[in-house]
C-alpha cells in the first residue's frame, strides 16, 4: 500500500511528465518506458529522481530527499547506472510494468538506500 507522501509524489511526477513535449503529453508505466532509447529512459529518470530528491513539503520530504540523495552519491551512481539499475529492477518484477516510472525508482531506492529515516 502506498503512502499517502509516496501517492502525492507519484501524481505530481506524472504531471509534470504529462506536460514534458518529449514524452508526448503522457506520464510513462514502466513498460512504456523501459521500450524508450536509452538517453531517453535517462532523461526521464533522472527527472523522476530530481522532483524525488529536491521537492518537500514537510520534514519527512527533505528527510526523503536527503536520504535518497546521500545514497545515491555515496554509491557512486552516475545517471546511466541508475537509469540501468532501474530498469534491471524492474526488468525482474512483472507486477511492476504497469506501475508509474516513479514509483519502481522508489522501490528501487528502498532496497539499495533503506526506507528514509522517520521523525523522532
């Protein structure tokens, strides 16, 4: 079950992919977008990514965005490898090729980052 913060970040990134002239005015599944050329599938990743790092509405937010962002650049990631590792992710889990781009990145995240840290 999704979050109501993890549902919110979901519907805002398809809006914003729906209004992106080169995604056609729609927001990608992750079958639609794992068929994209590769610099595509980048582009539109690290988008989803940026929006998820850097957009907050609350300290749980930044603290997602933080947590995220530390792990990523710990690991070294360039947007290629993660833009891979996404879609390597999902490559071997059918039951997420019908979900939003963004929220397989986050599942994603979650297993190489953890859950971020709760208020305390």
């Amino acid at each position: 079950m999704l979050s109501k913060q993890l549902a919110a970040l979901i519907v805002l990134a398809a809006g914003i992919a729906i209004n992106s002239p080169s995604y056609s005015n729609t927001y990608l599944d992750y079958s639609e977008w794992q068929n994209r050329t590769e610099e595509a599938r980048v582009n539109y990743i690290m988008g989803m990514y940026d929006l998820l790092v850097t957009l907050a509405d609350s300290d749980a937010g930044v603290r997602r965005g933080r947590h995220y962002g530390a792990c990523v650049s710990k690991a070294k990631m360039s947007n290629r490898d993660l833009a891979e590792n996404v879609r390597l992710f999902g490559a071997s889990r059918p039951e997420l090729h019908s979900q939003p781009v963004t929220a397989v990145l986050i599942q994603y995240l979650i297993g190489l980052c953890g859950k971020p840290p709760s208020a305390n």
